[in-house]
C-alpha cells in the first residue's frame, strides 16, 4: 500500500492537473470501485457532474478532492494497486480502468482511476469546517504537517505501552508511516521493531521523529517508492527511493553501516528488515 511519500507525489500531480478544473461528467466502469459510496455508482458520477475540484488535499495515507460549494469531497484510497491518473481524452483505455472523469474545458486531459486488484476506490463524503472528510476524522496528523505536535506523540508513545513500529503504524497515533519506512527510520535510528515505546525519553523520541521525516522527504524527492509497476505517480512514472533503501527488501545484504548481513522476520502478517548488530532486540517486551 501506498505510504505517505507516494500518496504526496499524487497528490501533487493532481494539484498541477486537475485542480479548479469544473467535471463535466464522471463514468463509473466497475461498482466495487466506488463501493464505498453507499448510494451506488449512478449517485456518484451523478454528483460530481458540475462541480469545481478544489485543491486536492492529504492526511497520512489518505488522499481527497474537495468540491467547492459543497462541503463534500472525493476520497480516493488507492489501496494496493490504485493509480490515479492524467491521460489525454484520445489515450487507449487502460486494461483496468475502473472510473472516468472528464473536465468542461479545454484542456485535453481527463482523470483515470486504474485498479488492477480492485482493493481501491472513490467515495463521496461531507467534509468538516477545516475540510477534512469525516470517515477519516479518527486519522492522526502526519509527521510532515506543521500542525504535527511532537510533544502530544511522545506522551501518546509513552502511554501506549506497546512497541515502537507498532506505534508507528497506528494511524491514530501517527499517520502516512507504513511498513517500509518504518523499518527505514528504525534502522537510521538504530532501533530495534520491538523496543519498548515506555523506554522512550524525549530526546530519543526527538531523534526518531527526525529520521522518519529525513526518510519520507528523501523519498517524495525522487518520486517514492515502486517495486513494481503499480505505484506510479499521475504521469504514470515510478518513484526511485527503492534505490537508496538501506533496510527494507535487503534481506543477506550488508548493513551499510557495520556490513551485517540485514535480517528480516516475520511481524504481523508482514515482514520487518533490521541489522542484528546496529539494532539490537531489547531485553524484555512489555
């Protein structure tokens, strides 16, 4: 699943191309693509029909258009496969379009959403005062948003009583963190998955904090990460952090640290990749 990186390069793409654009009709071409939306695929192409698409928003991993005057907005959950993306009008259709948005202008570009495994999709939701739609009010800000408030997190890591990357992972404690940069921003903080989130001083939660955003800018800088061809950002473009990964996916590899061999264990229906010597287990678990 997409990671807060790839999502804000999305996101980005849909700033430049499709933002204060007016929808001059939607086509729904797969009903589990909008499953979420209760009311079914004719009410949302319906709704969409004439409205003016905002400035395309994020929190975390979580992605939406808002349409103005309206006090709704689109929310787009990629899932494991979900692209969104900017084609010509006259584009071959992809093998997996699932929906299609068209603009009352002139520009010669719609909006695709492509779906290969269908775990994706688009809804319609009211929106609160400060426009973030209300399935995802439970959602935590992300470490990249200036509203991030680092002392509240490191009195809800303390609390928690749990441990390290599963904090991370909760995205009511902390969003847009996923599995790979977890482990990335673990390992440049020479920590081990399963350390204690009580142990944690301020300083070390300081330190880790810092790490997790080094990691994430560094990604959003060469477009995220793809391991294949289903992440790609609007243009259809893959990301290039793969490349500069020193944990995730390095399994025998040496640690470009110490030169240990990166191990990787199973960890709640994933996997976690960490340097035995630089990221020794703790002693006990809570």
């Amino acid at each position: 699943m997409p990671e807060l990186p790839e999502v804000e390069v999305v996101r980005r793409g849909l700033e430049r191309w499709v933002a204060h654009r007016t929808v001059a009709d939607a086509e729904v071409l797969h009903p589990r693509a909008v499953r979420r939306h209760i009311a079914g695929p004719d009410d949302f192409a319906h709704r969409l029909q004439g409205h003016r698409i905002g400035t395309p928003s994020r929190r975390g991993k979580y992605l939406w258009l808002p349409l103005e005057e309206t006090g709704q907005a689109v929310l787009a959950h990629l899932g494991m496969s979900g692209q969104l993306l900017v084609q010509p009008h006259e584009a071959p259709a992809e093998k997996h379009l699932r929906i299609r948005v068209r603009f009352a202008d002139a520009l010669g570009t719609e909006l695709r959403f492509v779906d290969q495994r269908t775990f994706g999709g688009l809804s319609l939701h009211d929106t609160s005062p400060d426009g973030l739609p209300d399935v995802i009010a439970h959602i935590a800000r992300d470490p990249l948003d200036p509203l991030f408030d680092d002392e509240a997190f490191h009195l809800a890591l303390r609390r928690r009583r749990t441990t390290v990357k599963r904090a991370l992972l909760d995205q009511s404690l902390i969003s847009g963190v996923g599995n790979i940069y977890a482990d990335e921003a673990l390992w440049r903080s020479r920590l081990h998955y399963e350390r204690p989130t009580a142990t944690f001083t301020r300083p070390r939660t300081a330190e880790l904090l810092g790490h997790v955003r080094d990691v994430m800018n560094a990604a959003l800088a060469v477009g995220g990460t793809s391991f294949d061809s289903l992440y790609v950002n609007v243009n259809g473009e893959s990301g290039y952090f793969d490349r500069s990964l020193d944990a995730y996916g390095r399994e025998g590899l040496p640690c470009r640290r110490c030169a240990t061999p990166v191990r990787r264990r199973p960890w709640m229906n994933r996997s976690s990749y960490f340097c035995p010597k630089c990221q020794r287990p703790p002693r006990t678990t809570p």
